[in-house]
C-alpha cells in the first residue's frame, strides 16, 4: 500500500478557482479516480521529486573525484573554526 491508499487521519484544505477546480475534476474523472485520491496522488509524486531533487547530488567524474578528495582529506581545525564550533555546542541544545 502507497501513502495515497493508507488509513488518513490528517486533512489539507485549499481555496482554488471554480475553473481549475472543474479541471481537476475531469481530470479525475478520466483516470477513474476521486478528486481527493487524484489530488493526493498527483501532490505525492511532486513531493517525491522535489524531495529527491533536495536530498540527491549527481556529479560528474572530476566533480565527485574532487568531492570524495575533500572527504578523505584530514580536517584542520583554524581558530576560527574552533570558535565557531565552540559557539554552536554553546547555543545548541541537543536532547
């Protein structure tokens, strides 16, 4: 089962156009689906995409050599580097 046919307990509203909301339901109807399901299912695959598009990096090979180079360098810790790390353990709160 997919996020779209699972047992829902949260709601979304939205105000829209009498235009677009009579395009939405032809649309609907033409794929047999409800309006909410058509909405919601057409909502999740953008919200994969964009989330994927957020998360994943693609390289080229001189860029991800150059990435993996960066990562396996060692770290050398300046003063103000320190600072900045001691700031954050300072100011951040971590439960």
């Amino acid at each position: 089962m997919d996020a779209a046919t699972h047992k829902k307990s949260e709601r979304i509203n939205l105000r829209l156009k009498s235009n677009a909301k009579r395009l939405i339901e032809r649309a609907a109807g033409f794929e047999g689906k409800t309006v909410s399901h058509f909405i919601l299912t057409g909502a999740l695959e953008r919200a994969e995409k964009t989330v994927q598009g957020h998360e994943m990096m693609t390289l080229n090979v001189k860029n991800s050599r150059s990435f993996f180079d960066a990562l396996a360098a060692p770290v050398h810790f300046n003063r103000r580097l320190t600072a900045a790390l001691e700031e954050h353990d300072k100011r951040v709160v971590v439960k």
